[in-house]
C-alpha cells in the first residue's frame, strides 16, 4: 500500500508525531510510506502544488500526521488542506487516517476537523490514534502505536460504507467462538421489529454466542437516591438484586452492546435508570479493557449530544468503542460493527484515551483522592489501577529538569548559540527507541 504521511509539524523530521510513524514504519517494511513536510515547507507548496498533487493522487492512504495546536491542527497544515481542496487531483474513495500527539487537550477536536475536511474532500476518513507526547517513549504506547496500524490495515480490508454488501444468510454465518460472549443491554419494546432487526442481525454476525438482556425485565425497585450508602462496600440500599445482575449478567461479558431507540434527545428513561443505578460500582471504571458497540434506531446524526454522550461514556470507562449502527444506515452497517468488536475483542484493542477520557478520569481522580475516606472502595480500585501514579507533583525530576531548561532560556546568549538544538534535543531519546526497534525487526 503507497501510504502518503502529511506531516503538519513545523518541526520537520524533527516532529515527535513524526517518530509514531517512523517507528511504525520500521515494523512493516512491505508498506511503502512517503512523507511530505507539509508544516515546514507550505510557502514552497504555495508555489508549487503539482509535485503535492501527483503524491496525493499515488496514494493508497492518505496519513495526516500532526501535533495538537490550540484545538486544533497547525496553521500550516489548514493551508494545505485549502491548497487541496483548490488545487488538488480528486480523492474520492481514497483512504485517509490520522496521527496526533499532544496532552490531550481537545484532541478531540482536531480529530473532528481533519474527519470534516476528508468528508469535504470525498476520502473514506478511518478511525485516528490520538497519542500522548510521551507515549511512544513507553513500552504501552509502542504497543498501542503497532496495534493501531494492524487495526488501521485491517479497516482498509473492508468494504468502504457505501459499498453495499449483500443480506446474511446462514450459509454465510461465521462459526461460533467456543470461548466467551457478548451481552446485548437493550430496551427493545416488543412492537420494535426495526430494533429487534438490528439485534438479530448482529447476532447472527458475531462469531461468539450473543446474550440479549432486555432492561424491561428487570425489576427496579427504583431510580437511584444518591444516598451514598454504596460508598464504602459497593452494595446498593434497594435490595432488587441490581448491583449482583449487573456484576454476573453484565460485566462478565467480553464486550458489551448497547441497543435502543432514541427517546426525547436520550436513550430512554429506563437506560437513565440503568446508569444511574451503576453508582454502585461508584466511579471505578471496572469494565476497562473490554469494547463497547451500539444499535441505535432514530435519526442519530440529528443528535450531537447523544453522539458525545456515547463517546465520552466509551472513553472515560476505557472501552474501546468498536462502532455505531444506526437504523438510517444501510443494514450492513451493522455487520462492519460486529466485524470491528469481534476484532478488537480477539486483539484486545485498547488505544489512547482521548480529552473526554482524559480529561473525565483526572477529574474523578481528584475527586476521589480528596474523599478517599467516604468513597473507600473507589479509592481502592484507583489507587491498585495507578490512577494517582501521574499526579504532576510526584514529577520531581522533570520538574527541576524544566527549571534548569527554563533558566538556560532566559540568557539571550544561551538561545542563540542553542539554535535548533532544542528540538534536536527532544530527539535524543526517540533516536534511542528507533535503534531499539530496529534491532527488534532484525531479530524477528
């Protein structure tokens, strides 16, 4: 595959998004990767487009490479994105996907406006890997990079969304995993035969045994009273059996699909009741690690609350979130999403967290550090997961690592006779992880 990387850094080849696709690169030599400096040479490619042009239009997959700017992507890489939509070949159906680092500050924004632009430009835009600025630098964040590619390769496999594919039928059938199981939450009316479609469908799908759990079922004694009496032992004050249903019904599962009609902006009062109800895991994300996937029946697109909600939700438990059907999709829809769980269960897809993530679990972290003697079991769990590891004033070296680069900067002389050397300086341990990965290719 001709992979064309545009590399938005103004850093150039010293861009440490850069490095997440160099080492990428190392891992699969059989891929044909070419790099445009579009953040560092634009006044160049405002004068000259054709050489930009006919890379673009030899691409397989077009690979936006970028650090996080003040929300969004750097001025540069805006500019050639306007010089592609004015002066550009047509892209139309071509692949596109996207490489950031940043601190997670509104990543997710970024993320949104390259998706907006491939959508503009007519590109197939597949999921992006948001990165910390020191994830490749880990033994977890060199993983996640490798198992995004593979993922990434494996998206470009599949059918494009508006390539229809042909209705299922039971010679067509995958063959059933003997391991495992996925739990299908719903609030399925019995009237629904549209909802109860899409079930079915994922159903027959899934290569593992599928087990539908219809919320109307179940009896709730009620909605949750905030009464905090779950705080210490995580066991509800309704004696409905809920906490018990939830834990061996529920989470035992490998991944779990949410399906439902949407109500009043929402998924429902009876969904509502659901959640709330979950406090009796307090604010411990107890189901990370396992993918989350949805049915939805209802004009989605017409709700970016909803859509924020189900990202977010996916995000701040740890959950991968393998797809969304939706009803106003074409049916096969739904097939590309339990093709997507049912490989990220078999991998065990986990990527960065994004702001929502990020951002969500910092805040339940300080919450939960400062009331650590009423929230008990919460503390329990964040302290034995490593949540309180990254508070930034166990940092003591870097801390004073900053200091000593702060005070350099301060002396006019120091900055000039520095140069670039900065930057270069921020490569040093890069450089030591691609030697590392070279001699981990060689060995394989």
């Amino acid at each position: 595959m001709n992979i064309l990387v545009l590399n938005g850094s103004p850093a150039g080849t010293n861009s440490i998004t850069l490095q997440t696709v160099n080492y990428i690169e190392k891992f699969f030599p059989e891929q044909h990767f070419d790099v445009l400096h579009v953040g560092q040479r634009i006044k160049s490619m405002e004068k000259d487009f054709a050489p930009c042009a006919q890379a673009l239009a030899a691409a397989d997959l077009i690979l936006f490479c970028y650090p996080v700017y003040t929300f969004l992507a750097p001025s540069q890489l805006h500019r050639f994105i306007e010089l592609m939509k004015e002066k550009g070949p047509d892209l139309t159906d071509k692949w596109a996907a996207q490489i950031t680092t940043s601190k997670h500050f509104y990543d997710v924004t970024a993320h949104r406006f390259i998706e907006d632009n491939c959508r503009d430009l007519g590109l197939v835009c597949l999921q992006g890997l948001s990165a910390d600025m020191d994830d490749l630098l880990t033994e977890k964040g060199r993983k996640q990079a490798l198992d995004y590619f593979r993922f990434l390769l494996w998206q470009t496999e599949k059918p494009a969304a508006d390539v229809p594919a042909k209705e299922p039928d039971a010679a067509d059938a995958p063959a059933k995993a003997q391991d495992g199981r996925v739990v299908i939450v719903t609030d399925a009316a019995p009237d629904d035969a549209e909802l109860h479609a899409m079930i079915d469908r994922f159903t027959a799908r899934m290569p593992r045994p599928a087990d539908v759990v219809n919320l109307r079922e179940f009896s709730f004694a009620g909605g949750c009273l905030g009464c905090f009496r779950c705080a210490a032992d995580g066991t509800c004050v309704y004696k409905d059996g809920f906490d018990t249903f939830l834990r061996t019904r529920i989470q035992t599962a490998d991944a779990t699909v949410y399906a439902y009609r949407i109500k009043d902006h929402s998924m429902g009062t009876l969904f509502k009741t659901y959640d709330d109800r979950q406090f009796c895991n307090g604010h411990r994300t107890v189901t990370m690690g396992k993918p989350v996937a949805y049915l939805v029946a209802g004009d989605l697109a017409a709700e970016p609350n909803l859509q924020l909600l189900m990202e977010s939700r996916a995000q701040v438990g740890g959950n991968f979130l393998a797809g969304i059907a939706v009803s106003t999709d074409a049916p096969e829809a739904v097939d590309r999403t339990a093709d997507t769980l049912e490989y990220a269960i078999t991998h065990g897809l986990e990527l960065p967290q994004n702001f929502y993530g990020v951002g969500g679990l910092k805040i339940f972290r300080d919450l939960i550090y400062q009331m650590q003697g009423l929230m008990r079991e919460d503390h329990r769990f964040y302290k034995s997961h490593g949540f309180y590891d990254d508070f930034p004033q166990k940092k003591k070296g870097r801390i004073a690592a900053m200091y000593l680069v702060g005070g350099m900067m301060k002396s006019k002389k120091l900055r000039k006779k520095m140069g670039n050397k900065m930057t270069e300086g921020m490569m040093l341990p890069y450089k030591k992880i691609m030697k590392k990965a070279e001699k981990e290719r060689n060995r394989s």
